[in-house]
C-alpha cells in the first residue's frame, strides 16, 4: 500500500512537471514568434516601395481637401479603422469584432490639430463602392462610426471639387463637435 502512494505522488509530480515543461516551451515559442527568424530576415527580396501613396482620385481630391479643411483640422490618410475605434474590453467576440476592423482604412481622417481627436472621416466613393461586396463593408464601416460617434463623410470620386462645397459638407457633418 505505501509504494502505491509513493508511485502516485511520483506520478503527479512527474505530471505536473511536464505541464510545466508543456507551458514554459509555448511561452518560449510566442517570444520566437516576436523576433524574426534567419529565414524570415532572408525572405524579404520581394518587398518593393509602392510608387504612389495616393491613386490619381485620392491625390486630385486631397489637393482639393487640403484648401478647404486644412486651415482648421489636420488631415491624416490612409488611417486604419482600428486606430480610430477600438472593441470594447471584455466584449462577447472581441477578437472576431477587432478582426472585422483591423484590416480595414479610412482614406481621410479631419483632426483637431492642437489635440489629434478624431473630429470626422472622409471615404472618397469611386466606382469600387458599388460593388455588392463595397456596399456592405461601406455600410458595416459606417455603423462602426455612427456607434463610436465619428462622422463619416462619403464624397463621390469626381473630375474636380469644389473647396467651398466641400468645407461646407465638412462642417455640416461636424456641426458641434468643435
């Protein structure tokens, strides 16, 4: 009877020592997952620079956005949505609800400029936003604004735009926000 006691306590430490083995090799694991690997550095020869930031559509209108906006708000580009909201902590879902976020931008984000609060977005609607599938990131995007109190402003893509006319689109959407 004392050397079956004694062989179970050898088993549970033994048990437990492998549980720890088990626990400390994923830590590890997620540290290596951090740092890149002599392979990965290597894997790098098919990166190359973009040649433009804008497409000719978003620099036409951001030359335009920049005369009517830029006296009062800085203009950000390019911004992706889960910088500017976040899920809240402890949400049911929370990694699904980042995820539908994490990947998608902005093309135009107005901030006050002394502080960089997010004051509206700007999505310039080319002809890609009337794609069955544009529609419903649009439309799933600008929920995500209207919950997080962000107004978002849609500016169809056009030829050329008028200053005036789109200062006054942008201070309607933020009318007493300031």
């Amino acid at each position: 009877m004392p050397h079956l006691l004694i062989i179970a306590i050898a088993a549970l430490v033994v048990i437990a020592a492998l549980a720890l083995l088990v626990k400390m090799k994923a830590k590890l694991q997620a540290l290596e997952a951090d740092e890149p690997d002599a392979k990965a550095a290597k894997d790098v020869a098919d990166y190359v620079k973009k040649p433009y930031l804008f497409s000719r559509a978003e620099y036409s209108f951001y030359k335009v956005l920049l005369l009517a906006a830029s006296q009062q708000y800085t203009i950000l580009t390019k911004v992706r949505v889960a910088d500017l909201v976040e899920v809240r902590k402890g949400a049911e879902g929370w990694r699904g609800k980042f995820n539908r976020i994490a990947k998608k931008h902005v093309d135009f984000v107005l901030c006050e400029p002394k502080t960089m609060v997010v004051c509206a977005v700007i999505e310039l609607d080319d002809a890609s936003h009337a794609a069955d599938d544009r529609t419903e990131r649009d439309d799933f995007v600008d929920a995500v604004y209207r919950t997080a109190g962000i107004p978002c402003i849609h500016i169809p893509a056009a030829r050329d735009y008028q200053p005036q006319e789109l200062a006054k689109q942008i201070a309607a959407a933020t009318a007493g926000r300031q």
